[in-house]
C-alpha cells in the first residue's frame, strides 16, 4: 500500500523487502525438500526447480542459478533424495572451478540410457563433467 508521502527510495525499499521474502520463503521450501525429500513419484523436473534457492545460496552473493530440465525426460532410476544429492554435489564442483563472478545454469536433459545433469557457468571457463542419471528400468521407479 502506497501512502501519498511515500518517496522512491521508500517505494524500492518496500520492492526490495518483498522480493528477499520471496527468496527466503523459495530457499525455505528448499531446506524442508531436503529434510523430508519428495515423494518417490516427484518428476526429475520438479526436483531440480525446487533446488534452486539452495544452489543459488551454495554459489554466494551476487551470482545467479537458472536451472533449465528439457520436456520429454524420462523416468529416472534415482529417487528424488539422491537426485538432490547430486544435483548439489555438481553445483558444489561447478562452484569452485568457476570464475567468482560466474552465474550457474543448470540443465536435465534426455540422454541415450537416461538423463544428463550439466553445469554450465555464464562465463568462459572450466565446468565440471555432466553426471548421467540411469533411466528407470520399465518395472522400476518412476521418476520422471
């Protein structure tokens, strides 16, 4: 709510505290995801974008996190606890051999036998390899 006396910088700071709630309500939804990992049925998609706040927080201020999974993924063998698990352990790897001022993309795709987690840093570097995630067998689970 606007008050007829409120200036611009009241106006930005109102902006900026809102958008720090947001952050910290995406980074504790984030916290409770590991603590009590999804459903076996959660898709590979859904995990990844729930990571989000923590590898952003992993990475440090001022540098970004996009995660990015392609449409047509399949059923994955690893259950969400493990994927987060991964996810996290590449984000730590891209993290340190990245420049400082780099921003991190993460992306799932569809791979031949299963799905391809890769870290790509926004600026000219090194990124660690891509982790292959097993595709469910037909009769296994389902985490697509």
């Amino acid at each position: 709510v606007r008050s007829p006396a409120s200036t611009e910088r009241d106006i930005a700071r109102a902006e900026r505290l809102r958008d720090a709630s947001q952050r910290l309500q995406a980074l504790l939804h984030a916290y409770l995801a590991l603590g009590a990992p999804p459903p076996a049925d959660t898709s590979a998609a859904t995990v990844l974008d729930t990571m989000r706040p923590l590898v952003r927080l992993l990475l440090g201020p001022g540098r970004s996190a996009e995660v990015e999974a392609a449409a047509g993924l399949p059923p994955l063998a690893v259950s969400p606890a493990a994927l987060q698990d991964v996810i996290l352990r590449l984000a730590q790897d891209a993290a340190a051999i990245a420049p400082s001022d780099a921003n991190l993309r993460l992306t799932l795709e569809p791979a031949p036998g299963g799905a391809l987690l890769s870290a790509h840093p926004s600026t000219a570097g090194e990124a660690p390899p891509p982790v292959l995630l097993p595709a469910a067998p037909a009769d296994g689970p389902r985490n697509a």
